[in-house]
C-alpha cells in the first residue's frame, strides 16, 4: 500500500481495473469454451441420432425377410 491515502487509492483502483480486465478475458474465454462444446455436442448428438436410424433400418429389413 501506498504512504499517502491517495496513492492507497490510486493502487486500489489499478488492482480493480487489473482485475475487470482479467475477469473480463475469462468471461471471453468461456463463451468461446461454450461454442466449442456445443458445436463438439450436437455432432455426436448428429452421429448418434444417424447410428439409431441406420439401426432402425436394419432392423426392418432383418424382420422383413
């Protein structure tokens, strides 16, 4: 801390825009860590929803013989 209250504050408000900036890229970072997780989500929702289809179909053509 500072030797005067104006240097405290100044000190304080320079650690508290230091960290808004951080929060703020982590914020970011997330958002960008969300996106990618869904777009990984709904390709295996994708390929699983294909694999029950294909299986659906086979099924059938087992019965129907």
């Amino acid at each position: 801390m500072g030797t005067s209250p104006e240097q405290t504050v100044t000190e304080i408000e320079q650690t508290r825009d230091d960290l808004a900036r951080k929060v703020d890229l982590l914020v970011d970072r997330a958002k960008v860590e969300a996106v990618s997780a869904g777009k990984k989500l709904a390709i295996v929702g994708a390929a699983v929803a294909g694999i029950v289809i294909i299986g659906m179909i086979a099924k059938r053509r087992v019965r129907s013989d």
